[in-house]
C-alpha cells in the first residue's frame, strides 16, 4: 500500500501541469509538455463560417533554455490563418501537416509521453513550429488564427473544440491562471437554441440574429473535456431541432428535441397572462428577510405587462389578498400593489394551506391566459390544516389548469411539501438562501417567465413510436427561454414532428421534419442525459409517493448501465481515486490481482474469475459509509448533500437541509443538459459508460456480460491496430492505458500495460 501511494505522489509531483490542446514540447525526451499558464480562445462565426482565435501562454519551469516544438490539432477541414510567434526579432515559421504525417507524429507522442489521451487527435491535420529558444525560468507566448466551415445538418451546426489531450485517468488537467471562450455568432436565417452538451455555457442574444456565447474559468480548473457547441437557425416563429443516436440497431434509440422561440417580439405577439403573487408574512420572515421579500416583489410587480391581470396575497395566522379577484396591470393598481408591499410586516404562524387555496381560486374564470402562482414561505404549516398529504391532495383538488412555482427560503421549512405542490401545479420548486440570493432567484425566475409564447405545449412524437418522454409535461414556452426534451424512438424514419400549443384562445400548430436514425452514432452524449432525466424523475415518484419495487428496479438498471450515482447504486461512491499515467521515467506498481484485465485464463472468464469479482464490488448497496474514501462530486454539490454520502440520511428526506439538497439534487437530475459533469468514479466515452475499478476503467457492459476477452498491450502494434480497425473506439481508449472495452456479442478487449498481445494479426482476427 505505501509503495503504491509513493508512486502516486511522485506521479502527480513529476508530471507536467497540463496536457492542453496545443503542445509546447521539449525536443529533451526527458521532458513532459510545458505547463500552461492562460489559454483564451475566442471564434466569430458568420452563417457557419468560424474563425478561431487561440491565445496560449507556456510555462518553463526549469532553469534552462529550451528547445521544442509547438503541435496544434486542427479541426477536421480547418484551415491556417495566422501564426505569431516572434524569437530574437524574427518571426518563426511553421508547417501542416496532413492526417497520415499528423497521425506519425501523434502516435510517435503517444509513445514518448504515455499518454493515451492524445489519441483524441490522431486523426487530426496538425501545425508544427519549431521554438527556439524558450527562456529558463520563463514564459513562451503563442498565438494562432484557423478557419472552418461547420458541420451544418437539419438547421443544426455544430462547433468542436478539442481541449482534453491528456489521460481521463490522470489528475485533472488545469490552467495556471485562466481559461475563457467566446464565441459570437451571426446568422442571416433567425438563431434559435444555443446548446452545448459539455459545459455551462453563458449565452446572451443581442437579437435574433446576433448571440454571444462564453464561460470563463480561474486558476486551477479543470480543462480536460472537448468543447462543444450547438447552435440551430430557423424562420420559424417556433424554432425545433431533433437530433437522434441508435448505437444499437436491435434497440430502441435516443432522441434530443431542442425548442426555441423568437428573441424579437411585439406587445402583440406576448400572451397575456394571469399571476398570483403569494408571499409569507410569518413570524420567521421578521427583519431581513422581509425586507428582501418587499424588494423582490416589488420588481416583478414593475415588470407587470400591460395587458396583465395579477393579485397579491400575504399569510401568516390569517390570509389576506390586495383584490378580491386578479386585476388588470394599470398604472394605478401597480401603484396599490407597490403600497400593498411596502406596507407588510412580519407576524403570526405560517397558513399554506389556506393561502394556496387563496391562490388557486384566482384561476377560476381565466378565460385562455396562463394562471401562474409564485408562492414564497420559510416554514411549516403551523396554522390550520397542517398534514402535508392533505395540503398536497387539497392543492392538487382546487387546481384547474394553475401553474405552481414554490420557493422556499432558509432551511427551517418541509421541501417535500413544497416539491409536491409544484409538481401537482405543472411548476417547479427551488430554495434560496439569504441575502443576494433572495432576490437573484426570485427576479431571475420572473424575468424568466414574464414573456409566454405558447401555453399548454404538446409535441405529436407519434410518427417515431416514441416513449419514456421527459419532462412528461411541457407546460408554456417563454420568451428567451429554450425547452429540451429528450425520449426513446422504435421507428427509425424521416418524418414529420408536430409542436401544438394556444395563443389567447387559438390553438397554434408548427410542422417539422426530422429524422430517427437507423443506426447513427452521432450526439452519443444523448443516451445519458436521458437516462439522469429519468432516474431523477422515477426518484422524485418515490420520494413524493413512497417506494415501490419496479421503480428502485428500474433506478439501479439505470444506474448501473450508465454509471449514475442514486441511493440504490452507491458503490459508485467509494472507488479509490485514479492512478495518474505513469511517466516514462517513473517506475509503475504492479496491477491489483482482483484487476478484471490482470486475471490469468488469458481469453476466458469463469464464475469465479475476476469479472464476477467485478460484479459482486458493483452489487447495489444501501447507501454504505465511504469512510476513508473521496466523495464523489455528483451533479453539484447538492446531490452528494442530498444523497449518496456519507452519513446523510433517506431519500425520503422531508424537513431541513438533508430535504432541500434532495429536491435540488432531483431538480437538477430532471433539467441536466451537460452529459460531462459526472462523478468522479464514471467517464463517458465513445457513447459508452466507464466505471473506475481497481486502478482502471471497465465498461459497464462488460461489467454484466463478461464473455470472451482478450488483452492487448498498450502502446504495441496491436493496440494502434485496434485504433485504425475501431477508430469509433478512440474517445474510450483515450481514456487510460487500462481500460475495458466491451465489443458487444459477449466479447471485450483488456487494455494493459504488461503481458498482453502484441500482435496487430491477433487484433484483426479477433475482431472478425
């Protein structure tokens, strides 16, 4: 054990700081790539033409002066603009080199450094510059301009920048200083959804035609997953993009529906819509958070569209609204409001039930405008009916057609009831915490919701046999605002979608077409994000209802196959953290024998081998102590505070802290669009799920259907002949020089750095 954690912390001592998508690299074959210290990458895309600026800046760490060369991959059809590299007043120059040469001079990397996360460009073009010399103790700047036309299908283009060359195994790679991307992006046809399924990125549109797309990340963050960017163009009122993925042709496929409406709208154009404004006037509320509450209602009230209708209601021993019935939003009753508001005190217990039934009565004669209701408490029912099924079945009783958005404030409150309410009234729930917080949240979401496009969407999906749908419900589509809906097909064909919904009264109906591949391995990051939607959903239905068999069945399945961590899958909580990639000059320990590539038998696997090992560490367990071991950081730090840590008590979690992590864990599992942030013990790759176990990763099928197998030495001829004969296969074998690939038809490929095949005849032939 000591040895192995010695050569673990000598690993991460020697190793370079970062592996990033450009490489200075030392001509000293003793030497890793130079750290870098700030990358900014900025891209113009007109009508899907992008230009791509990279700015990096390398780290010599050592106290002399180097030589080395500088290996740019570039995007598959990208074209060199500008180089800017001055050394002694003369400006250097460079080459690009084409696949075949690109792919040498990668392999040849791959070899020196052992690292097989390179291989995510071996079949890249590359630009190669000699730098000579770089300053001992001393920085290196590099600058270059590349331009491409993007990949452009359906309304659909799609933006690629690779960043993560260095092993998923290794230690996150992270910039010395910082990272930014931007990307602006101009269409003559309307831009409809911005999506990126790898990072949160920050979008602001300046019109339908113009948007800003960004993120920008401090010192030590971790820069190892691709880029990806999506963006869609339609003319549309309503714009919708499907994108499919069916890896398995026997097999149901997924599908991603993204829906998006028009930034630019007239007055006319807005629906008209009914709000109910409820907020808690307890005890609980006194000083403070009072006064937050005054300013946050205060803002949406000013924010009222013209042609409006909205109430006021405060609670706390007793209920009392502003109008007898919602009223139109004229410049006098906004007035009354604003008097209404400034005017509350903080006093007495906490009535929600009769304060949502006061709320709810204002949906009775709406006529055909969206009733919402934003109901704000700190606390448990302590007045009146106090149950929290009754509240809850009340609610769901008086409400016709009214959307619920609760917020609950503080942590002394029953997130459960509040979860149940919103999820009967077709809305949602969140918690805020004091302070900024408060009025962030609050403003935020009725900036969000102060614009309804559409209300009571449908999508007809029928024409593909689709199922497990998610949301289950659309609910309204607003201004700015981008639905993503995401479900299994049957019938691969090209078809037509229909998206219906009303306008004040009309029903409005858009036709698109779209198709559900037969066999397409594209957006492989789709299968996932549905199946985190539907394990956060199927936890909800037992966390609001109560435990039922087939749905825990379900969720471990799930879980299982794609490496989510829940309650009823914890063993994803208590890998050990992994091994770095060795150095060349460092010595490595020998595997773990329990290894599932380090067992004997060569090809076959036994009941007793080191797969059904592999599978009893897999086997569900309630949620056990991970003492000793890291934690998991799963969607945010609220799921691993929800659930899944150590010591944390039930999914059924009702009051507290324990209850609002647990809502805001299942909140997010039900609206992921990031298929990158996972936990530490899983990795995605080449549409597949990897689960680390004993020093190296394993697909999860291979976890269940061990099979015959056979073990390919990293870094031999036969493992670069795997990569040409499998190049869909790259991403997975990028990920660590141990790894297990499952080939399907109950067969698997062992990646190992000793004793295993070394011949590319053996590769082919079992591949056949």
């Amino acid at each position: 054990m000591m040895t192995r954690r010695l050569a673990v912390l000598l690993a991460a001592l020697f190793a370079p700081a970062v592996f990033a998508q450009g490489m200075l690299l030392p001509t000293d074959p003793s030497m890793g790539p130079l750290g870098i210290k700030s990358q900014r990458v900025s891209a113009e895309i007109v009508d899907g033409a992008a230009v791509t600026k990279v700015e990096q800046v390398f780290v010599n760490t050592s106290n002399r002066q180097l030589e080395a060369h500088y290996v740019f991959p570039l995007p598959k059809g990208a074209a060199l603009q500008d180089f800017s590299l001055w050394i002694n007043g003369k400006r250097t120059r460079g080459e690009v080199l084409e696949k075949q040469k690109a792919t040498e001079i990668y392999e040849g990397i791959v070899r020196r450094l052992q690292d097989p996360g390179l291989l995510e460009y071996v079949d890249s073009d590359a630009f190669r510059a000699r730098v000579f010399p770089v300053p001992a103790n001393g920085e290196q700047r590099i600058e270059l301009t590349f331009s491409q036309v993007l990949d452009f299908s359906g309304g659909l283009y799609q933006y690629h920048y690779p960043l993560g060359a260095g092993s998923r195994g290794a230690p996150k790679l992270s910039v010395r200083q910082d990272f930014t991307f931007s990307a602006t992006i101009k269409s003559k046809t309307p831009l409809r959804s911005i999506y990126s399924p790898t990072h949160r990125l920050g979008v602001s549109r300046k019109s339908d035609n113009d948007a800003v797309a960004g993120l920008e990340l401090g010192a030590g963050t971790d820069i190892s997953k691709d880029l990806d960017l999506f963006y869609t163009v339609s003319d549309k009122a309503v714009g919708l993009t499907f994108m499919s993925h069916r890896p398995d042709p026997e097999q149901p496929g997924y599908f991603m529906a993204l829906i998006s409406p028009r930034t630019e709208l007239k007055p006319d154009e807005i629906l008209a819509k009914r709000i109910t404004f409820v907020i808690d006037t307890s005890g609980s509320m006194m000083g403070e958070r009072m006064k937050l509450a005054r300013d946050s209602l205060k803002y949406c009230v000013q924010k009222l569209n013209a042609r409006d209708e909205f109430n006021v209601v405060r609670f706390s021993t007793d209920v009392e609204a502003l109008f007898d019935k919602p009223q139109a939003a004229s410049e006098g009753n906004v007035k009354k409001a604003l008097e209404f508001v400034g005017n509350l005190e903080a006093i007495g217990g906490t009535a929600i039930d009769e304060a949502m039934t006061r709320a709810l009565k204002d949906g009775e004669g709406r006529g055909d405008r969206p009733h919402l209701v934003m109901f704000i408490t700190d606390g448990h029912p302590t007045v009146g009916e106090t149950d929290e099924a009754a509240i809850a079945a009340n609610a769901k009783k008086l409400n016709h057609g009214s959307r619920v958005f609760t917020f609950g404030v503080g942590d002394d409150l029953n997130a459960r009831l509040l979860d149940r309410i919103a999820d009967e009234g077709q809305g949602t729930s969140d918690f805020v915490r004091d302070g900024r917080d408060f009025e962030v949240k609050i403003g935020g979401f009725y900036d969000k919701v102060a614009n309804p496009v559409l209300a009571d969407l449908a999508l007809d999906l029928s024409t593909f046999g689709a199922s497990d749908v998610y949301p289950r419900r659309l609910g309204d589509l607003f201004k700015g605002s981008q639905l993503v809906v995401m479900g299994r097909y049957r019938t691969p064909k090209d078809g037509a979608i229909t998206l219906t919904g009303s306008f004040n009264g009309r029903k409005t109906a858009y036709e698109y077409r779209a198709e559900a591949t037969k066999d397409g391995k594209a957006f492989d990051f789709v299968p996932r994000l549905w199946a985190i939607r539907k394990v956060g959903y199927l936890m909800e239905e037992i966390r609001l209802h109560g435990e039922k068999p087939e749905l825990k069945d379900e969720i471990v399945t799930l879980g299982k196959k794609f490496g989510i961590v829940t309650p009823y899958t914890s063993y994803l909580v208590i890998e050990d953290t992994p091994m770095p990639v060795a150095r060349p000059d460092l010595p490595r320990p020998p595997p773990p024998r329990d290894m599932p590539w380090a067992a004997t038998g060569g090809e076959g696997r036994g009941a007793g081998g080191s797969f059904e090992r592999a599978r009893l560490e897999a086997k569900v367990a309630p949620a056990p102590s991970t003492a000793g071991a890291p934690a998991a950081p799963a969607m945010e730090d609220d799921f691993d505070k929800g659930f899944g840590g150590p010591g944390k008590k039930s999914l059924g979690d009702a009051a507290g802290a324990e209850g609002i992590a647990t809502s805001k864990a299942l909140r997010k599992m039900k609206e992921e669009e990031v298929s990158n942030k996972v936990s530490e013990p899983v990795r995605q790759a080449s549409g597949r799920t990897f689960i680390f176990r004993s020093g190296g990763w394993v697909d999860a099928e291979a976890l269940t259907v061990p099979g015959k197998q056979l073990k390919v030495k990293y870094l031999s001829d036969a493992y670069f002949a795997l990569l040409k004969a499998r190049p869909d296969l790259k991403a997975a074998l990028a990920l660590s020089d141990r790894l297990v690939i499952s080939l399907g038809h109950d067969r698997s490929i062992a990646i190992v750095p000793e004793a295993g095949e070394t011949k590319a005849d053996a590769v082919t032939a079992f591949l056949k």
